[in-house]
C-alpha cells in the first residue's frame, strides 16, 4: 500500500528579502502531522536560513598588534589606523603612517 503524496508551496510568513521566497514542500498525508505544521516548519528553516544570509560583509580576524587602516569618510585626503583598540588620523609620508 503506498501513500498519498500532495505537494504544496508555501511562502514564508516572516518577510527574508524585497523578493518573495516560495520553497516547495512535499507533505505526507499517511502520517498524523497536518499540513499547517509542516508548512510552519518549513517556515522556521527559511527564517534561519533569511537571518544567515542577510548578514553582510566579511569577518576576518586580526591580531590587535596588527595595525589596519580604512579610508576617512570626513577627510578624502586622510586614513584611519586602527591599533591596540585605538583609531587615529593621519596619512602616509615616505611609506610611514604620520598622525594628522
């Protein structure tokens, strides 16, 4: 004896992005779950899954002894070193950083 197999689509009820996100989800009528849990599960999975790829940019680990440098959105001519949990302004003279 096989069972019935009904397929569904669903979308996610928490809003993950500008575009709608439609998964579709296979449901088991042989078994006594309902349809609604399933789609709520398939909703908790699409929610985490929203959460993991909304997150932007790239994480990279630093010594803090390792100085790092980005650009001055007040000063085009300056960059911002930051070392030991410091940021400090200033510019490059002869390779070297200089404070401003």
């Amino acid at each position: 004896m096989t069972a019935m197999v009904k397929k569904h689509t669903s979308k996610a009820s928490a809003k993950i992005s500008p575009r709608s996100i439609q998964v579709p989800v296979v449901i088991d009528t042989s078994r006594t779950l309902n349809a609604g849990q399933y789609i709520k599960s398939s909703n908790t999975v699409l929610t985490i899954i929203g959460r993991k790829m909304s997150v932007t940019g790239v994480s990279l680990p630093v010594d803090p002894e390792v100085p790092t440098y980005f650009a001055d959105s007040r000063n085009p001519q300056l960059v911002i070193r930051t070392l030991r949990g410091q940021r400090v302004r200033g510019q490059f003279v002869q390779g070297r950083f200089k404070k401003a």
